[in-house]
C-alpha cells in the first residue's frame, strides 16, 4: 500500500511539473481572437435590431394604451411624438376642450435610433394610402395616432382612418407601426435600402 501510495506520488510530481508551452497558449490565443472576430459584428446586429424592435413595442404598447384611454374616457386620446427630440408620450384630451394632457412622462427612443424611413418610398403592404408619419395637424416635426371616444383611429379633422402609422429607423432598418380602420395595430420590419416589409 504504501509503495502505491509513493508511485500515485511520483506520477502527480509528474503531472506538475508539465506546463503549457508558449506555442500551446498562442494556438489558443488565436482560435479566440477568430472565434471573436465573427461573434462581434453578429452581436452588434443583433444589439441594433433589439434597440428598434424594442422602440417599436414600446411605440405600439403606448398606442393600444391610447386607443384603451379614449374608450375607457369618452374622450380623445393620442399618441404624440417629437419627431426631432426622438420622444413619445400618451396623451388625453378631456370632452368640450382642446387641451391635451400628457399620462405620463416622454419615452426617449433607444440610442442611435430615431423617426424615420429613410428613402424608402412603399409602405406596408395593405397600410397606407400615402406612406409617411402620421403627422399632427399642420406640422412636420410632430406625429400624431388620435383615436375618439369609441377607440377609432382618426385624422384632425375627426374623420376615421386606416392611414397611420409611426416609423423608426437605425439607418440600416427600418421599423414601423401601423394602424388599420378598426385600430388593430401591426409592426413591420425592412432593410432602409429596399422595402421588402415582413410582419412582426
């Protein structure tokens, strides 16, 4: 037993006194540094698509919660965003007045993301009659989603319509919200280069 005992000791001497040779590491080193050069651009793209995917659920929750409000309210609600501060807000306007009052504070759109759709040209298939933001009344830096007291998107002018919608792009995608006549809302995606628009 105790010869055993000095031969396990001997092997573990060994085993001890072998290291890892400069050539080992720097073959390892290097199937690292490879390995890191392809997982970096992916996660970056993946990290982008997060940032407008993410602006784009939070632009459509706060549009369901507008359409939600005019209905509970019997009033006017709407989703207003600064298109040059990258910021969005739900807003309600009390029956008989032409005030708006914000529920709650902006909502900043994530980092490196703003409003916009680029040079694209072509809405949403079965969206817009004329593609763009939905813009508030007589502006071309504010956009607006306005529903009425039975939840239904409408114009300035009180009119129903199916022609809203809110687009956010990182200039490489573009990202959108739109809003049918029943108020049924939908998030398209597309590369800013071509409108190949694929549902959410």
């Amino acid at each position: 037993m105790f010869e055993r005992m000095q031969k396990n000791s001997r092997n573990l001497d060994k085993f001890r006194n072998q290291g890892v040779t400069i050539l080992e590491l720097t073959v390892v080193m290097a199937i690292v540094m490879i390995i890191a050069t392809m997982a970096i651009p992916a996660a970056l793209t993946v990290a982008r698509e997060l940032r407008t995917s993410g602006d784009a659920r939070d632009l459509n929750g706060a549009i369901v919660l507008a359409k939600m409000r005019a209905a509970a309210n019997f009033a006017r609600a709407r989703v207003y965003a600064d298109l040059s501060a990258n910021t969005f807000r739900v807003e309600w306007q009390q029956p008989g007045t032409t005030t708006w009052t914000p529920e709650g504070g902006d909502q900043y759109l994530a980092t490196g993301v703003s409003f916009g759709y680029g040079s694209l040209g072509t809405p949403p298939p079965n969206t817009q009659g004329t593609f763009g933001q939905a813009l508030c009344s007589g502006s071309t830096t504010t956009a607006c989603i306005t529903f009425n007291s039975r939840g239904i998107p409408i114009d300035s002018s009180g009119v129903p319509t199916s022609n809203d919608a809110i687009y956010v792009t990182d200039g490489r995608t573009v990202t959108g919200v739109t809003v049918s006549a029943t108020g049924l809302t939908k998030i398209w995606r597309t590369e800013a280069s071509t409108a190949n628009w694929k549902q959410k």
